[in-house]
C-alpha cells in the first residue's frame, strides 16, 4: 500500500498545522479553564474547510477522502486539546445522513453542518446500557406522521449544543409489541429537549458530554434514517468509522508526548550533559518512534479501506485494541521521562497521559473489540 501523500493530502495536513497555531493554540487555557470552547468554533472549522469533508459538494460539503480527515485529526490531537471532537462529530454525523437520507433530509440538515452553524451530534449510549440495543428505554411512539421521544442519553457529546442530532431510539412499531431501533435526526432546539450540565471528566475538558432528556419531543417521521427499525446497522456503520477517527486522535497525541521528550531530553542537563546522551533516554525515545509509526500506518491503512468502500467493523475493532494500549503506553512512558515534571500540570505530558486514557472506554471499550475482532477470527474460514 502506497503512502505517498497525494498533493491534496499534504496541503491540507498544511493547512491543519496552520490551524492548530492560529486557531487552536491561543485558546487551549481558556478551554480548560473554562471546560468548554468558544461558540464560534465550528465556524472556524468551516471556514478552514474542515467540515462535511466527505460530503458531497452539492449538499455544501468538500467532496474529499477519510484518510484527510484522519490526517487532520493527527494534527490536532498534537496539540493534546479537545478541538478535534466537535470537528469529527460534525462531519461523522454529516457522513451518516448523507449515506442514510433521503433527499429531503440530506438537503434539510446537511448544509448546516457542514457550514458551521450548526453542531452535531450522535447517541445511542443511556444510563442503562453502552452497547446492547436491547436494553435502550428511550422510546418513539407513532403519532400521526410523527412520532413522541421520551426518555434519557448519557454522554452525549455536543448534545448541549445548538443543532441536530442522530438519536437511537426504541422504536414501538405496533402498540403492545416491543420494536427494534429507529435512527432519528433531531433538532436540538425541538420543544422538550433539554441537557444537562456537562460531566466532569479526568480529561478532555470541554468535551461537552452531557445528559440528554426528551419529554414529549415530536419528531417528523420523514427525519427518519434508513428503514424504520434498522438503527444499529446505522449505529454499528457509524461507529467503525469513529474508531479509525479516534485511532488518528491518538497518534497525534502520542507524536506529541515522543516530542515533547525529545525535547526535555535535549534541554536537561544532568552531570554537565543533555539527558539525551543517555543510553536509557534513546532506547526509550527509538521504542516510542516505532510504536508511533506502527500505530500510523495501521490508521492510515484503515482509513484507505474506508475510502475504497471496504468492510471495516474487523479492521476498526484491531485498530482500537493496538492503538489505544500502545498510545497509553507512549504517554506513560513520556510522564517517566520527563520524571517528577510529568507529573505536573506545567508540563504538557501530564494532560496527554489524561486524555490518552478515554480511548479505553470511549467509542466502544478496548474488551469489546477483542471479543469482536476475536469471534470474527473463530469465524473465518481461512
């Protein structure tokens, strides 16, 4: 597999290091101070381009490959904040609609997700349950052309946030009969639909998860995605995509812990010399390297799947259980390097070895897709 990057492909990772310094770099203080980030946001990342990447052009999006937003998520995992996630849950969201939508709902919700005045966002997850679609108890029941939304999502991210929302719902296709799950594009300013403060977070300040509650929330049965009943194959879809986006996440988190050692290394001085002359320090930073790039190419080489209209549920569940140990592990080892330093929030190796450990239990956990990519082994039949 070939990967040289195209002429597009380096212009936008360009464009993403520009970004990160102009846009993102002034206000990393005031994001964890204020464990949120400024408003207009989204509109930044619009105007850069950055949203509704793999959207059609008619629809108000860029038309490019997986693999550039893979590229530009490593770029701002580097800078070890949580910028990255609203620009992925905007255009992940977009990718599902425009993939599962009719006409009238891709030309209704797409622009302004991908112009920037609206935020996205997606949930399945409540208060109940991560992952088993049986155990949802939030509900849709059919009213006319509409259908009624009552009950509550944990963990939403964005969903405090003006704009729309894919929700998974149970779905009560006939009164008195238990129905399968529904995907529903929600306004977010819909009467009945209310958030609650964000969660407080080991890392990944303002990240926005929030509860999520619908009393009484009328939804448009034509918001509808895919076939009525047929959510977690539209669930399941979205998140193999979502793992191969976390994995860039943390590639470039990893990249910044090797560089924020090789600089520390080069700067302190113990007995008259660089603590890089040590041959400890190198053994460590060349172990760092590698397992970075490993990590690297496996990413890149899941995103080009992507693009090429491969399967990707096997190879997503892969990526999760090497990238995320390895990633965790990189960012442990930055913490000794930099000693006791590394321990102190003065240094910013302590907020990437915090953020480094969501990708555990964040889009699925790491236990889940061993048995996923295990039991798909048992099943093959080569």
């Amino acid at each position: 597999m070939d990967f040289n990057l195209s002429p597009e492909s380096k212009m936008m990772v360009k464009a993403a290091k520009d970004f990160c310094e102009k846009e993102i770099s002034p206000i990393m203080d005031s994001i964890i101070e204020n464990n949120d980030y400024p408003d207009d946001l989204i509109t930044k990342f619009a105007n850069a381009r950055m949203l509704g990447l793999v959207v059609p052009k008619e629809y108000g999006g860029v038309g490019t490959t997986n693999l550039n937003i893979i590229l530009i998520t490593e770029e701002l995992g580097k800078t070890g904040s949580v910028c990255a996630y609203p620009m992925l849950m905007n255009n992940s969201t977009a990718e599902t609609i425009d993939y599962w939508g009719s006409e009238d709902v891709k030309k209704k919700f797409l622009p302004p997700l991908c112009d920037g005045s609206a935020y996205a966002c997606t949930a399945f997850t409540e208060p109940g349950t991560g992952s088993d679609p049986r155990a949802l108890t939030t509900t849709a029941v059919p009213d006319g052309d509409d259908f009624i939304i009552n009950g509550t999502k944990r963990y939403i991210t964005g969903g405090n946030k003006k704009g729309y929302g894919v929700f998974y719902v149970k779905d009560e296709i006939m009164k008195g009969e238990k129905g399968d799950v529904t995907a529903f594009v929600v306004d977010k300013s819909s009467e009945g639909y209310s958030a609650s403060a964000p969660w407080s977070l080991m890392g990944l300040e303002g990240m926005n998860c929030v509860d999520v509650f619908f009393k009484d929330v009328r939804v448009p049965g034509s918001s509808i995605l895919g076939e009525r009943g047929n959510g977690f194959p539209i669930l399941l879809r979205w998140i193999a995509g979502e793992r191969i986006q976390q994995a860039a996440y943390m590639v470039g988190l990893g990249q910044a812990a090797l560089d924020e050692s090789v600089k520390y290394v080069k700067e302190r001085i113990v007995g008259g010399k660089p603590m890089g002359f040590m041959q400890g320090f190198q053994w460590m930073l060349s172990e760092m390297k590698g397992r970075i790039d490993a990590c690297r190419y496996l990413t890149y080489r899941a995103a080009c799947l992507q693009d090429d209209g491969k399967q990707i549920a096997i190879d997503s569940s892969e990526l999760k259980i090497f990238v995320t140990t390895t990633i965790q592990e990189i960012t442990r080892m930055a913490m000794q390097i930099h000693g006791s330093y590394g321990y102190s929030k003065e240094y910013k190796v302590e907020r990437l070895f915090r953020y480094a450990a969501h990708a555990g239990v964040v889009a699925t956990s790491t236990e889940l897709n061993k048995t996923i990519a295990g039991s798909a082994l048992l099943k093959s039949k080569r």
